[in-house]
C-alpha cells in the first residue's frame, strides 16, 4: 500500500494555521524549501527535517524572481503529483505549494540583499540570482516559522547566504547544511540534469572529479591558482563550453585566498556549462 499523500495547502494563512496547532501542541516543525522536480537530494533532506523535528513541511515554489530573463524559469521542471507521491514516501506532513501571487501580492516592492558573502562566485555569473533567493527564503521562513530548516550544501553559496540573513535578521530557526547527494559516478544531484542529453551526461562527472583532483592537490601543498587552474583546463578539455569559476575559497564568508599553498581549512566550488545546461559542485578541502 503506498503511503498517503500530504495534504497541500496554497496559502500562507493555512500554512501558519497547522504549523501553529504542531507548534501549540509542543510539536518541533522541520522546513524544507524546494523548488519542485524532487530528487534524491531533496528526499535526504527532507529526511533530516524529519530526523530533527517531529513535523516536516516541504515549500514547492518555483521562485520567478531567482532567475534571471534569459534563464530557465519557463522551462524548469514541474510536477506536483509526482513530487507529492515522493514526499509521502519520506513521511512528509504537509506541503505549502503557494502562487506566486500568494508570494508576491501587487505592490510587494521590498528585496533581501546580503552582502559579502552573496558578491563572488553564482553572485557574479548571476547578477540579482542571490537577491532573489534570500527574498523568498526570508519570505517562507517567515511564513512557516519553523524550528529548523534544512538546505542542502550543493548549493554550497546559497546556504551560506541564508546563515548570513537568519543571523542578520534574527529569523529565529535553526539552519541545517544537508550532504549532497551524488549518483553513482559523482555527478551531484539537480533538477536541471534533467535537461542533459546522453552524451553531455556522460561528460557530466567530470565536474565533480576535477573538484576532486584539485583537492587532492591542494591537500598535498600544490598552490591554489595551479589546482583551480588544472581544474579548468581539465573541463575545458571534457567538453564544457564555459567554466564560470573554480575557485577555492574559506569556508563560511567564501573570502578569496591566496595564490599559494592553502592553511586551514577550505572549500572549492565549481560552475561550468555543458551544452545548454549549468552545472554547479563543490567540495570540502
Ligand atoms: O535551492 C532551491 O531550490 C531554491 O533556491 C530555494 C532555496 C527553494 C529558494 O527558491
């Protein structure tokens, strides 16, 4: 017998209804913001929310104001029954799938920008990408008013950036970094592998292991500028028509480091595009 679907609810009001009666009735509550076209990934997450309270909540939103005019947003995959199916697999109490009217009534005129830590990297090669992120997560947080929330480090960036506005904003939740969940051949899971063809999936790995080699590297004293740039080269050489970056970076506020030998510890992260598809990776040093 398969498990009974969570109920959906499409409006802030019913979502603050039943979150409120948990919380009322001494219940911790669990939030996992998505965006839809459910994985693995976001399964492991929502298994953490669940680990970690005794409700899990999961938003379905496809946030219009994260992408810029000529990305995927019209394209990007949606399928509500079958991410509803997935996540009653997972025990998830309740879904909160609202319109983006119910996110951004006429007149809402009010961005999140985070500073720092939001600037390099995704914040470069997706000018207004980061703005449009803490927006709608302060938005949900404040909507759910959970007790913690789960993301996952894929997005190694943005998880940083949501520390940063949940502190800065006191937003009182606890935030939880998720592992990142590969397949098999260490391609990180995405919604947007999808949209890879079989020959750009089979070059799709490639992204995590030169990640891989370059932290090898580093971890034996090779200079950073030389492992982020046998990095490039080595996806360059795999077929990816445009690297944003490789770079190495510290680990919370994703400062520059120097040119040589890293000392202490640190975090590589990767952009590149293959075909018509950006992929993005990272990994501890
Ligand atoms: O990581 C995502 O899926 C999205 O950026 C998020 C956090 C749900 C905000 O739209």
């Amino acid at each position: 017998m398969s498990p009974i679907a969570p109920p959906i609810v499409r409006t802030m009001a019913e979502l603050r209804a039943r979150v409120g009666a948990w919380r009322a009735a001494g219940e911790r509550v669990g939030f996992t913001p998505t965006m839809g076209a459910l994985h693995e990934g976001h399964l492991s997450l929502v298994r953490l929310a669940k680990q970690r309270a005794d409700r899990a909540v999961v938003s379905i939103f496809v946030n219009p104001t994260q992408f810029a005019p000529h990305e995927d947003f019209d394209a990007y995959p949606r399928d509500e029954a079958r991410d509803a199916e997935l996540l009653a697999g997972v025990g998830c109490d309740l879904i909160y799938a609202p319109a983006a009217a119910e996110m951004y009534p006429p007149g809402s005129s009010t961005t999140v920008s985070v500073a720092g830590v939001s600037e390099p990297l995704d914040g470069a090669a997706r000018p207004g990408h980061f703005a449009g992120v803490a927006t709608v997560v302060t938005k949900l947080l404040l909507q759910a008013g959970p007790d913690v929330a789960v993301f996952g480090e894929k997005d190694y960036q943005q998880l940083q950036v949501i520390r940063r506005l949940v502190r800065d904003l006191d937003i009182p939740v606890e935030i939880i970094g998720g592992p990142t969940a590969r397949a098999e051949d260490g391609l990180a899971l995405s919604s947007r592998n999808a949209y890879l063809t079989t020959a750009e999936r089979a070059a799709a790995p490639e992204l995590h292991r030169a990640l891989a080699a370059a932290v090898d590297q580093l971890r034996a004293g090779r200079p950073v500028a030389e492992a982020e740039a046998e990095a490039v080269a080595r996806l360059t050489r795999a077929g990816f028509a445009r690297v944003d970056y490789v770079e190495v970076r510290g680990p919370h506020d994703l400062a520059r480091l120097g040119p040589g030998p890293i000392a202490g510890p640190a975090r590589i992260l990767g952009a590149a595009v293959l075909g018509r598809t950006r992929l993005i990776d990272n990994l501890p040093v």
